[in-house]
C-alpha cells in the first residue's frame, strides 16, 4: 500500500480524533473585524470553504492565497482577525507573512513548527503527520476544525455532522473503493483534460481534488464553478470532453443535476457524485451521503483520491510519489 493510500485511509479516525479533541476549544478573535483566511495549496481550499460558510451565515470573511497577500494586499492585514492554516507550519510563504505581522491565529498540525512560534493562537488538528506529497488528511482535518470551530461562533454547531461525515466517509473508503475505482478507471482517460465541477462547498471539493489528481496522476485539471462553466468554457462541449461534478443536496441542487444532463446530452463524460444517482447513456454516477453540504467536501473529496490512485496506478505511477516538488514548498 502506498504512503498516499495509507493516510487516505486514516482520515475517518483523524476527522473524529480532531473533532473530539477541539469539543472544548473556541476562537479567540476581536469580534470588531472580520476574518481573512489564507494558506496554500489544500490549505487554501479549506479556507475558502470556512470563508463561504461564515459568510453564508451572516459573518465577514474571505480567504486569499498567502502569497498574493504577502506581496500585494498586506498593507490591510491590521483590519482583520488573520487565521493562516498549514499543515507542515513551515510554507515559504507562511514563515514570510509571519514576519509582517504577530497578530496572526494558526490552524496546523506540527507542534514546535514556525507558525506555532509565530503565532498568537494555535488551533490543532489532530491528523498526525502526513508523509505524502498529496494532502488527504491533513486537508479534510483543517475542514473539519475550521467547519467546528466557525460553526459554534456563526449557524449551528456541526460537530455531529462531521463526525457522521468521518463514519460515512469510513465505510466509502472500506467498502466501496473497489467499485468507485473501477467506475473512474472506465470513464476517466488519464491522458486528455479533465475538468472539475460544483458550486457553493463542492467548488472546494473541485478545487481540492484538481490539485490532487495534478500532482499524483499529473492530469491535466481545471475546477470551475458550473455556473461560470456556462459562461465560456461551455463551448469546450464541442470537443471530447470529460468531468466530475459534485452535487450534495444544497441551495444548488437542481441547477446542477440539470448541467449534467446537458453536458451529458452534447455527448460529454459526467462523473456524478451525489446523493442519488443519474441516469444517462454518458453518465457514471457514484451515489454517496452527503450529511449536509458543507460537510460534503469530506466525504466527496474521497472520489478524486480513488481517483488519484487508480488512475496513477494506469499510467504506472504510484500516487503521492513526485520528482520535482516535495511536500514543504521552501521557496517562491
């Protein structure tokens, strides 16, 4: 079993180990200002879910890349509660941040690492360390704390939700993950571009799993709103054209079943991920729980990681393995 496949396996017990151990733990912020969520990579993703999701609920929040608020938007860091997540506490671009402000809370998983030194509030998960060069606990932990965490201060507390989510997510990966595979091995062509869609939380769950897949199968991804896929890249229907659409139960719901059924009826390839399953000549639906929607990236997110390995496995690559990068990005 490879390293990647072994930490995929370990997030149920690492979802519920973060949330039992954070049942007491509440942010400390200035309730005057709003939040501005960064980090890189996987850690970015989830922060745009925990920005969505206290906006959605009446709060002030936004997420922005750590790097282009480094460069180019730091001058506004003192108007808001700054919360930076990263799994390693060592990004290049987190340690730099740090030395332009100590008004800083960090949501990582390494004790003793940079961000905790550099930090006025540390909030862990408890995801153990991960070795892989693609994120798959540390990702869905940092969901599940920032889900926990904004939920007690905005909205109802989802703490039950997300450990229903680790158990559900449990029995994907025990007993389905076989089957799930096989169906993403038979539509999926590895070697033609792929393109992944939500809208609301399961823009992060595209976001999250395009990244995945780059750097395991090194597919070639773009995720996208599936509303702003009608507005352009509509067009790429024209040509062979494959995707995976997320779509839990949500204000949505509708608006993407019915995107499916149109790229499935201009003759695209829709891998449907939903509650229930679709029914169409070009469709392959994985029918998977939800819980809610915003929970809903843990659990889906489990589709690109099967797809991570099995189509890695296709084209003789082992998933979470790389040459060129590493798992701590060390410079810009």
């Amino acid at each position: 079993m490879s390293l990647f496949l072994t930490e995929v396996h370990e997030q149920p017990q690492s979802i519920k180990d973060t949330v039992n151990g954070n049942i007491d733990t509440t942010f400390n912020f200035d309730k005057n200002k709003p939040f501005l969520l960064t980090g890189m990579g996987s850690s970015l993703a989830a922060s745009q879910l925990a920005a969505l999701y206290v906006t959605s609920n009446g709060g002030m929040a936004q997420a922005i890349d750590c790097s282009e608020l480094l460069h180019y938007q730091s001058p506004m860091l003192n108007h808001y509660n700054l919360l930076i997540s990263s799994q390693s506490g060592e990004s290049f671009e987190v340690k730099q941040l740090l030395e332009k402000t100590h008004h800083v809370s960090a949501i990582t998983n390494t004790p003793g690492s940079s961000i905790t030194t550099g930090s006025a509030n540390v909030y862990y998960t408890k995801a153990t360390q991960e070795k892989a060069i693609a994120s798959s606990k540390s990702f869905t932990t940092t969901v599940a704390l920032l889900l926990q965490l904004f939920s007690k201060e905005y909205g109802e507390s989802l703490e039950s939700d997300l450990l229903v989510a680790a158990d559900v997510l449990g029995d994907v990966l025990e007993n389905q993950f076989a089957a799930i595979g096989d169906k993403l091995v038979d539509t999926i062509n590895p070697n033609q571009p792929l393109v992944l869609l939500g809208r609301g939380p399961s823009v992060t769950t595209a976001e999250q799993g395009g990244l995945t897949l780059k750097e395991t199968a090194r597919i070639y991804t773009e995720s996208l709103s599936s509303a702003q896929f009608r507005h352009g890249p509509y067009e790429l229907l024209r040509e062979p054209f494959q995707c995976i659409l997320f779509n839990p139960y949500g204000k949505t719901y509708e608006h993407n079943l019915e995107m499916a059924k149109e790229i499935a009826d201009y003759g695209g390839k829709v891998v449907y991920v939903s509650d229930e399953p679709l029914e169409h000549d070009n469709v392959t639906s994985i029918t998977m729980k939800s819980v809610s929607e915003f929970v809903s990236p843990i659990i889906y997110s489990s589709v690109t990681q099967i797809a991570a390995v099995r189509l890695s496995e296709k084209k003789g690559l082992v998933a979470g393995e790389a040459s060129i990068i590493r798992k701590v990005t060390n410079r810009e």
